[in-house]
C-alpha cells in the first residue's frame, strides 16, 4: 500500500498495521476468531504460524508467507502484502472512462446452428456436420475447430440434442455451448499500480460488471525497473511475477461472472493493455533488455496467442489480443489511451497524458505525433510519503488554505487518517500559493510550519493521541520530482514540435490519478501548462475504454496498429541539455 514505519517487535502485524493507519478488518478485535486479517509476508521474518494460522491457510498458503495479521509478530524489517479484501475500507480503484459506443463488430461472434443427427443414410462425421450447419444457416465457409473444442465436440453436440452456440473467431471455432448462449468479452488495463478488469456483452457492446484491484507485483517494485531487474534474476522470478498477473485476473473475473450470473468458460475473446514492461511481463518475453540503453522492446506488433498458454481462464479455445506496443516505455496502454481520445483524428495542437506511476504524454500537433514515457514515480499514489495513503476513506483528498485558516475535505467524510495523491498536491499548491514554500519548493516559516526533529513539516491535521498528519519537506521533494518528470516531458515534445504551450489547443487528462486532481493545483506548480481551463478535459480510465473499444470492433482494432505506426517517440534522456532542462522544469512555477 506504500505505507511505511517503525513498528515495535512486541506489537502484532495487526496492532502494527493500526499504527499506520492502515484499517485491516478485525471483527474479533485480534482474538484471531474471524481469521479476516489475512496478510502475506514478502520478505523479513515474523514469528512462527500458530495452531490458528495452521487451521486458516493451507501448508502451501503458509509457505508462501500467507498468515493472520493478528497472530504474527515482526522479527525483523519485513515487507507486508495486503489484499483488498483484508482492507475495512475499499480502496478507489478508477475504471470509469469515456463512455464511447461503437457497433459490435467482434473478433469472435457466437452463432446459433441446428445440426441433422447422423444416421445410417447420412453417417457424417460431427465436425463437417457442424461445418455444414453453419454454412447453411450463416453463409460461413469450412474453417478449423479448436483441438480442445475437439475433444468435446461430439459429446456437447448429443448432449444438446443437436442445438449449439457457437464461437467462431476468424474461420476457427473456439467454443461451444447451448443455445442462447451469452457471450461475454474481457477488457484488462494493466498498470503499475492498479488493475482495471470490464467484462463486456459481445452483442450490445456494454459493460456487464467491472472492478478495480491492486497489481499484486506491487509487492517486488513500485516501479517497472525494480521488476524488469527482478525478472531479469532468474527464470523462476519471471514465472513468479506472471503468475501474480494471471491469478489476480482469473479471481477477479471468477468473481464478476458470478455477478452477472455468467462463466469464465463463456469470455469469447480478450483484449489485454498495459506499458511495455507489464506487456511483456505478463506474456513472459524477456525483460533484460528493456533496462538496457537502448531500451527495445521484444515485440512491438499486436500480439494474439491463446489464453490457456498464459493461463488465463477464457473459453476453451480463446484468444487473448495484445494491442501493439510504440516503444521500450510507451506501451499498448498508450495505445489504446490515444484509441479511445481519438486523438489521431483531432485537428489543431492536442496534449494528451495518462498520469501514474508512469506518466505516458502524447502531442498531436497538427497531424504528427509523437509520444515519450516520463518516471514520475509513485508519490502521485501516496507512496514514499509520510502519510501517504491510496484513495481510501479518511485520506485527505482537497486542501485550502487561507492565511492560517487551513479547510481539509477526507474521502467518504471520515476522519483523516493520511493523505492520497490528489490532497498531496492539492496541499503543495496551496502551500505554494501561500507562501508555505518558495518556488525552489523551499518549506518557509508559516504558523502551520512546524520544525520536528530539526526537519519542518506542514501540519494538516492535528490528531490527539495519535500522530498529526503533516507534509514534510521530503514529501514536497517526492512530488516535485513527479511533476519535474512530466513538465520536462511536456517541455521535450513542444521543444521538438517547435510550438509553445500557448499554442496547445486541448490536453486531455486520463489515468486514475489524472481523474481526480485539481487542474488548477497542477497549474499552480508548474506541472501543467497555464493555460485556461476550458481547454482541459479529464477522461478518466482511457486505457481501459480503449480496450473495450478493441474487443468489440475489428475496425478499433486496426486503427490502434494505425495509430501505433504513426505515433513517433522521444526518448527523454537524449534530449539535448538534460541536466539543465530537468534543473529547470524542477521550479514550481511554469
């Protein structure tokens, strides 16, 4: 979760937990009866599994370092994985996005047939007397059938008195089941951070069920090096970080089946984004390279392989597409970013950035576009900061300060208990504004300034009993190195451009960060262009509303390989002047 601190050894994980405000469910209040405070230990030691943890989780679960919060005692500095489900309050997860509607046209469409049951006259083997059904009834030409569509086929067919539904994807039937059957599509962004999952009615084209989860290979990097370098240890490492992927994705889609009453064995077809090196991660392509000047991707082309072969649970013979990738960290979550703003078509000078852990930024100016990745780290996720806490109940969300009257507005109204990215920034700006900080981000004398261990902090919230919630001088360094990496990126493409921000016509925002901040806030510290605010739209999750887009319609589909060819990137370490460009993209000011 980010969340960091000293703990006592004497103190359980659960009591642990409390101390940094991270609210783990405990109905029992640590008895360990309601065996809900379940947590897995990444690394360090804890005490021994008790009689309870034995009861709770299988040998191999415990292996694994799965145990309850509540029973288990830190031995040591220990990284701790905690499931959502183990969290009282739920996370904000952002799938919501551009609610774009096209004309289902699908990769793989179902198709009702009635067969003529084989006889002594007419003995026809089963798989031309599919083929033979469905060219009658639809016009459809022999193709191949999937060899585990095979080994049913017969069986299936008798068993539905000669009556199916059938997925065809191309010229090769990948499923098939009764009649009526509901097909249903999957759509997954894949970010650094956080996961998007959407499963979508193949006939209407609209969302069915959606949820948001956390990337469980947060707990090996909170960035894509650590993990590209972590894959790149060994084989086993690798294996281990894709299986985190696909187990997340096969739980979570289980879970929205149940939801709308469908079946994982029903997903005709899949489309998966995510940046180059969750691309690559989640197919198991190496990595190594990735990390290596010059920083090439694997593959760059759109990807369709079977989801069993990366175990995915889909349709017997179902595919899984893989929009194609732009470069070693622009990836085809950008792809589908700029699939669904439709920015390849906008005329005049458009901006477009997907705000996370990394910040992808594209400018069509004109009709030529070009793209580059910025590291800005996961400061805008609350991670690395004192009380920094993802959007959950009680994190400081808004910020206004007044003089000394400082206004603090938490998620859901709870009492604060830490702050997320958009209050961190919303808390800078405001701190800027009022002359907290200077334009070097310099913490200056203000009576909400307080020195604490010869270090100054801005106190937010005073808690009694409790520590207060405060931005300390680091955690203003934290964010400007963020907003530095995404000026400079903004500053590198309309340098090479040869435009200024003034002739920018419109910058969309996207990403479950971009979503939520105060435009005016990220004006305000130079993180994005002063221009006025008609000229700025917020889209929420468009790498997911791309993906949907690309499941449902062949055509989207060739448009992001369009878009992926024609989109040029920019590599920010070669721009010329670097250190000195970063040195001044790092002023609070524009």
């Amino acid at each position: 979760m980010g969340r960091r601190g000293r703990c006592p050894e004497e103190s359980s994980l659960l009591e642990s937990a409390r101390l940094l405000d991270v609210d783990l469910v405990s109905i029992c209040g640590g008895a360990g009866a309601c065996r809900r405070c379940r947590i897995q230990i990444v690394s360090g030691e804890v005490s021994l599994p008790t009689s309870v943890d034995q009861d709770t989780f299988s040998k191999v679960e415990l292996n694994q370092g799965y145990r309850l919060a509540c029973t288990a005692f830190p031995k040591s500095d220990i990284r701790v994985l905690v499931p959502p489900e183990s969290l009282s309050t739920p996370q904000r997860m952002q799938v919501e996005g551009l609610d774009l509607r096209v004309d289902p046209d699908p990769q793989a469409r179902g198709l009702d047939v009635q067969l003529t049951p084989p006889s002594l006259e007419n003995p026809e083997p089963d798989d031309r007397n599919l083929w033979g059904a469905l060219e009658r009834a639809h016009g459809i030409a022999p193709g191949t059938i999937d060899l585990t569509v095979q080994q049913v086929l017969s069986s299936r067919l008798r068993t539905l008195n000669w009556k199916a539904s059938v997925v065809l994807r191309e010229s090769e039937i990948i499923a098939l089941d009764a009649p009526a059957t509901r097909w249903i599509g999957l759509a997954v962004d894949i970010g650094t951070t956080k996961i998007a999952v959407y499963l979508v009615d193949m006939k209407s084209g609209r969302i069915a069920a959606s949820s948001g989860l956390m990337n469980p290979q947060i707990s090996y990097g909170e960035d894509v090096v650590s993990r590209i370098y972590i894959a790149g240890e060994s084989a086993e490492n690798a294996e281990k970080l894709q299986a985190l992927l696909v187990d997340a994705l096969n739980s979570s889609v289980a879970a929205l089946c149940a939801e709308i009453g469908s079946d994982p064995l029903h997903i005709a077809d899949a489309v998966v984004v995510g940046n180059t090196a969750i691309h690559h991660l989640f197919l198991r392509l190496p990595v190594q390279q990735l990390g290596l000047v010059p920083y090439v991707p694997a593959v760059r082309s759109a990807v369709d392989i079977k989801a069993r072969d990366i175990g995915l649970k889909t349709a017997p013979g179902g595919y899984v597409h893989m929009l194609p990738n732009v470069a070693g960290y622009v990836g085809a979550d950008h792809v589908a970013m700029l699939l669904a703003t439709e920015i390849d078509e906008r005329e005049g000078v458009t901006l477009a950035l997907d705000i996370g852990t990394n910040t992808e930024i594209c400018l069509n100016c004109h009709g030529k576009m070009k793209s580059v990745s910025c590291a800005s780290g996961p400061a805008f996720e609350g991670a690395h900061i004192q009380f920094g806490m993802r959007a959950a109940k009680g994190a400081i969300e808004h910020v206004r300060l007044s003089g000394e009257r400082l206004e603090i507005q938490t998620i859901g109204g709870d009492a604060p208990v830490g702050i997320c990215g958009s209050g961190l920034l919303d808390g800078i700006a405001q701190m800027l504004q009022n002359g907290v900080i200077d334009a070097s981000g310099r913490m200056q004398d203000h009576p909400l300034v307080r020195k604490r261990n010869d270090r100054r902090e801005f106190v937010l919230a005073e808690r009694p009993g409790k520590d207060d919630i405060t931005i300390s001088q680091k955690d203003v360094r934290e964010l400007q190195a963020a907003k530095t990496a995404i000026r400079l990126g903004i500053q590198a493409l309309l340098e090479d451009a040869g435009i200024v921000e003034a002739d920018i016509d419109r910058v969309i925002i996207a990403g479950a960060f971009g979503t939520f901040i105060d435009v005016q806030s990220a004006i305000a510290i130079g993180m994005l262009p002063p221009l006025p605010l008609e000229r700025f739209q917020q889209v929420g999750n468009a790498a997911g509303t791309g993906a949907r887009l690309a499941l449902i319609s062949r055509d989207k589909r060739r448009t992001a390989l369009a878009i992926a060819a024609r989109d040029g990137y920019i590599e920010l370490a070669c721009i010329p002047d670097f250190n000195s460009k970063f040195a001044a993209a790092s002023s609070m000011t524009w």
